[in-house]
C-alpha cells in the first residue's frame, strides 16, 4: 500500500502542524512554575512534555508523529555525561591557573589548547548524538528511527573540518558545514531506509562571502564620508556637527547589525539546499522558509520575551518546532508496507553531551 | 465495537481492527478471522490530538492502537490515570509538588547562600592554605623578587596591620610583574599587588589598598567565596542553565559588594591606628572614578562586584582628620626600594 505524500494535486501538505498557542498554554505555564520550584531539575520533564504535545500535534500524511522519550531518561542522561565532564573541567579549573600562577605560561596555554581541542571534539559527538537519540525516539505508524553509528568518527570529522575553518578565518565554513551534514545524516535511518544526504557547497558561496563583504563595503561608505567630511571641515573650518557624528555612529552600528543579518541569510539558504539534499527510500524533502522568515521569527520571539516579561522563554521551542514543521516539505510515496521497525539501538545517554553543550540536533 | 487502526510495530502498514471491550481488556478482530486480546494492565495511553485517543501496550514497542474519540467512554475505567506532568509530580498532585518544591528551593538557596558567610571563620586556616597553595603556587617568573622591595612589602603590610605577616597564619604578599592595575586576595592568605598599583600610586594609597586586602583575608572573605561557589553555585550552574547562572551572579555580586564594603571600612579603621593618612587613598579612588568615567547611576553599582570608586573615595576621604598629625606609611629608603621591587639586575655573565 502506498501513502501518498504532498496530497497529490491537493492542497494540503503532507506535513502539519496542529498545535494552537492556547492549547500549549497550561503545558508552558506548569513547566515555567516546575522548573523555578525545583532548582532547574524539572526541565528534562518539561522539555519531554513539551516535545510529547509538539510531535503529537505534527500529522504527516495520515498519523500524527509520537515523542516517546522520558524526562527521567534525559535526566540520567544528563547525570551520565556530568559524571564524564566534571571530572575532566575541574582538572582544567585547577591546572590552569596553578601552571599560571607558577609563571609556566607556555605549559598553561598548551592545556589549554589541548582543552579546547577537546571540547571542539565533544561538541561534534554532542551533535551527532542528539540526533540520534531525538530520531530514536520520534515514531510514526509504530515506527521509529535511529542510527547504528556511535559518532566518535563523526567528532573527529567535526573536529578536523573546524579546525581548517578557524585556520582560514572561516572562508572554508560552507564546504565544513555541507560535508558534516552529509556525514551526519547518512549515518541515521528511520525504520529500514536510510537518509541519503548530497549537499554541496555549491550556490551557498556567495551568500557566505556577502558576510564578508558587504561590512567592508559599508566600512569603505563610511571611510568616503569621513574624507569628504574632513575636506568640509577644512574647507569651511567649521566645527564638526553633532548630526555628522550621529550619521557615523549609525553607520558603525548598521555594520555590527550587517553581519547577524548576512549570517542570518547564509543559514537560511543553508537549511533550504540542506533539506533539498536529503531524501529517504522514495521520500524527498524542501524547506521552503527566507530570509525574511526566519527574521521574523526570531525578532518574533524576542518581542514575545519582552513584552511577556519572560515568561515568552517558555514558547522559545513551541514557535522553533511550528517554523520548522510549517515551512518542512516532504514529497514522494511511502510504501508502509515495506517500512519495517528500525533495528537500530537506541542510545541511553539522551541528550547529555548536547546539553552540556548547549547544541541543537539539526 | 469500536472501529480503530493498529500499527503492530513491525512494520508501518495500518491494520483495520474492530475493538471489544470486555472486563479485563481489549478484544481485537479482523474480517479475516485473525484476533488478539491485551489485558489492561498491558495498556498506556499516548498523548495524541483532539481527533483520536491512542493506545500502547507495554512490552511491544511500537504496537499502536487509534481509536475515535468518541470511544472514549467505552474505554473509560479501563485506562490508568494519564501521566501529566511525570510520575513523580503527579504522585503527589501539582499544588503541593510546586509548595513542597518551592519551599525546598527557597530553603537551600537561602543556606546556600547565607551559610557560607557563617561557616568560612570555621574553616581552619591550614587546610585553606593547602588548597591556596596548590593553586596559587610560588608565581613562577611572574613574581617580583627584589629582596628588599620585598622587605619593604612586608613592612608595609605590617605597618597597617601590625604582625600580619608572622606567625602561623601570617599573610603571603607578592609583588606580580603584571601591567594591570589591581590587587588580590587568593585563597590561603596570599596577598598579591599588581606591578602599576605599585608603581603609579603614593605609598599612602598602596598602604590603603594593602589594608582592604588584609581585610578580606582576616574576614575570611576569600573562604566564603570558595565555598559559596563550589555549593550552591556549581548547583545551580549545573541545573538551571543559563539563566540560573546570570540569578546566581547577581546574588552573589549581592554579597560582594557587602564584604567589599566591610573590606572598606576595616582598612579605614586600620589606616587610623596606623596614623596614615586616608587621603592618598581617597585621591587614588577619585582618580579611578575619573577614569572609569562612570555616571551616579544606581545601575552601574548594582551590577558591579566593587562598591563605585566615587563612593569608596567619599568614604576615605570622610574619615581624614585635619587635626591629626599622620605620619608616612613607610620612610624614603623603603619607598624606593617598594618602587623598584619590580626591576630585575641584569644577570652577570660568568
């Protein structure tokens, strides 16, 4: 039997979101209240309870997606990894500054390169793992997904093709980042199929480079009115005016506000190539959200914060899931028939690196 | 009968189903003549939408059953109660979990919090010097070693505080070679002065700056801090992310600024026994104040971990005496040799 996708010539989407703000209100409110009357602890539940309604509320084709992960999983999860990394930053916290306070600077900074080296290396694992352990545990029709591969190699890459993008002041960044999203979602499947990923660099070149460009072009602008505005001052020996001061202030300011916005443009085009390269048996996917989108959601959510006082925080991934899943296309045929459950082990340690981290999956 | 789907787990085709309720579970058939039965126990609910109540059974992942939500008064007595807000909340309701919580939290971020400042005076001074000079160490190249600049060190510090540096618990002060206006208190009793604090400041201001040091030491501040930190703030860095972490700063800025200001008026009272005068020391804040160019904003303070240097330059100033008779906090030959405590003799060559 084959399910179609992209409702054939129908205008409803394969992939929807259900959800309403109103409905997720009482979840956001008792997770806020929770997470202040516990310390913090309950935040692994809450973020449970919060993906539980999310996936719940995404229908693709015919059923609705299923978050089957435990806060109390994400909470040993946790535990496991401070049980690695405690042990390992307070080693760093108390030799650094004994090699520092003992003049071997030499000595001290060596650690503390080999320190970041290893954090740059977790952070890759970190990754990788939580998207294996959110695949592991998203299901739908009873089935779920995952990935055989534990991501050490993956750290490493991560590592390596970082580290070559540091060393070139990040020209090399889109060819970095394409081949490590390749290699990360060719290692995950979902029940049998597994996830082909063919992104190229290319097309994603010159949205990097305006990151580069166009704050040094501003930076020119503004070097040009200086000159002209020296020759004024000279010519007319005039004082400097206040305006004139406030233009150039105006303009270094639009030219630290230029490179989020480039950035901002790069990644958005970034996730669209991204997700045109990924496919899965006969499914293929697109992303279809701009630039301009993807401002507003973030200028969204910050309004939301301020004006709510906070309590906004608590809709931060409510809005991030509803923009993905809206703007998340998915075409082709799925045989369910021929989808069988994933053999793939599920990883115990949850979302413990990325936490420690603070990375996302994606 | 109910009409549902069930997806069995080993692959994604759905199953058309008719579904009897009978006592102690569900009864599943197809047309086909295939049926199943699943004691209740065997049952959980999953969260799904509006349209549709979805079932799972407990030991085969992936064996899902959709029903119309209409079943749900057949099916009602049969299910457990719905997992809410994680089995351990909902063991004792949400009311009182968020009391018990509350008050708990509140209780070990206010020990937290307030403990240190009673249990630092307890902790003796050598295990404190253990870990102080583990850390702190001998300053390597850093450390300035003119003999008789430090001889003068020393004797300034003594002069403020008379026998500081002897004894058991004496204090450690040290020169550092380091181009950075400040001084220190670490943990262990160590004391240790900037190079430009030294050179660029009157010996009468240093006195004042080595006699807020001395305070913090004496006041077992540095200790405080230590156990403060590895406490309560390791546990709130560690479970309530960042957020907690910028709480727990401003907190403990909170208790900062309170020690700086003991601190303050400690070295105010040790200048007056010493018979130095505040006024150099008063001048130097001024003079930092300047600047700093800091406003009178209340803001500036608040997020600050020093009192405003404008303010602590009142305070010095406040306590100057014009009828007392001050003498200098270290003679001429003293001075010189405090000044040039960081200047190295070129290495004979043999």
């Amino acid at each position: 039997m084959d399910a179609p996708t992209a409702a054939a010539a129908e205008h409803r989407r394969a992939i929807q979101f259900t959800g309403n703000w109103r409905e997720y209100l009482p979840i956001a409110a008792t997770n806020a209240l929770l997470i202040v009357c516990t310390l913090g602890i309950y935040r692994f539940w809450a973020s449970a309870r919060q993906r539980r309604y999310l996936w719940s509320r995404t229908h693709f084709i015919d059923d609705c997606l299923e978050w089957t992960g435990t806060g109390k999983e994400m909470f040993l999860g946790f535990l496991i990894v401070l049980a690695v990394l405690v042990p390992f930053f307070l080693f760093f916290q108390f030799l650094f500054p004994a090699l520092v306070a003992r003049g071997k600077l030499d000595a001290a900074s060596g650690i503390l390169f080999l320190f970041y080296i290893a954090i740059f290396y977790l952070v890759g694992v970190a990754r990788f793992r939580a998207l294996r352990y959110r695949l592991s545990r998203s299901w739908w029709h009873g089935i779920r997904g995952g990935s055989n591969d534990p991501g050490w190699n993956y750290g490493g890459e991560y590592l390596g093709r970082l580290v070559l993008a540091v060393m070139t002041i990040w020209i090399v960044y889109p060819w970095a980042a394409t081949r490590l999203w390749n290699s990360r979602w060719r290692a995950m499947s979902f029940g049998q199929l597994e996830f082909r990923a063919n992104l190229t660099a290319e097309g994603l070149k010159g949205r990097w480079a305006m990151i580069y460009l166009v704050p040094l072009g501003m930076l020119a602008v503004v070097g040009m009115i200086f000159a002209i505005g020296a020759t004024f001052a000279v010519t007319y020996g005039g004082d400097k005016s206040p305006g004139f001061a406030a233009f150039v202030i105006a303009l270094f300011l639009l030219i630290y506000l230029a490179i989020p916005l480039m950035t901002l443009n790069w990644y958005a085009a970034f996730y669209r190539k991204a997700a045109g390269a990924l496919t899965l048996g006969d499914l293929e996917f697109g992303f279809d959200a701009t630039t301009w989108e993807w401002l507003k959601l973030v200028l969204g959510t910050l309004g939301l914060i301020v004006v709510t006082l906070g309590f906004g925080l608590t809709y931060v991934g409510y809005r991030n899931w509803a923009f993905m899943v809206r703007h998340l296309q998915i075409y082709g045929t799925i045989d369910v028939a021929a989808l069988a459950q994933s053999t793939t082990r599920a990883p115990v340690e949850a979302e413990g690196w990325a936490d420690a981290f603070d990375v996302g999956a994606i | 009968m109910i009409r549902g789907t069930l997806y069995d787990g080993s692959s994604a085709f759905p199953h058309d189903v008719c579904v009897d309720v009978d006592g102690s579970g569900l009864r599943l058939t197809q047309e086909s003549g295939w049926s199943d039965s699943v004691d209740a126990s065997q049952l959980k609910r999953i969260e799904s939408g509006a349209g549709a109540i979805r079932l799972g059974q407990l030991n085969v992942p992936g064996w899902r059953l959709v029903l119309p939500a209409d079943a749900a008064s057949k099916l009602e007595g049969l299910l457990g109660r719905k997992e809410r807000y994680g089995r351990w909340i909902d063991r004792i309701g949400l009311l009182p979990a968020l009391v018990v919580g509350g008050v708990l939290t509140a209780s070990i971020v206010g020990v937290g919090y307030v403990a240190p400042h009673w249990i630092a005076p307890h902790i003796p001074m050598s295990w404190e010097r253990n870990v102080g000079g583990a850390i702190v160490g001998d300053f390597g190249d850093l450390r300035c070693r003119d003999p008789n600049g430090q001889r003068a060190l020393e004797a300034l510090v003594d002069r403020v505080a008379p026998g500081a540096t002897r004894g058991p618990d004496a204090i450690r002060v040290a020169a550092l070679d380091v181009p950075v206006f400040n001084a220190a208190a670490l943990p262990g009793g160590y004391i240790v002065v900037f190079k430009p604090a030294i050179t660029e400041t009157d010996t009468d201001a240093l006195a004042g700056i080595l006699a807020h040091e001395v305070a913090h030491v004496r006041r077992r501040h540095v200790t405080e801090a230590l156990v403060r930190e590895f406490g309560i703030g390791a546990l709130i860095r560690l479970f309530a992310g960042n957020i907690g972490a910028n709480a727990e700063q401003i907190v403990s800025l909170s208790y900062t600024r309170d020690n700086e200001a003991q601190a303050d008026s400690d070295a105010i009272q040790m200048l007056k026994r010493a018979n130095i005068s505040p006024k150099p020391t008063a001048e130097l804040f001024d003079h930092l104040a300047k600047e700093q160019g800091e406003g009178s904003s209340f803001g500036a303070e608040f997020l600050q971990s020093h009192p405003l240097s404008s303010g602590r330059a009142k305070k010095f100033a406040a306590s100057f005496d014009p009828r007392a008779h001050y003498s200098p906090a270290l003679g001429r030959d003293q001075s010189d040799a405090l000044f040039n405590i960081c200047w190295k003799r070129p290495v004979k060559q043999s």
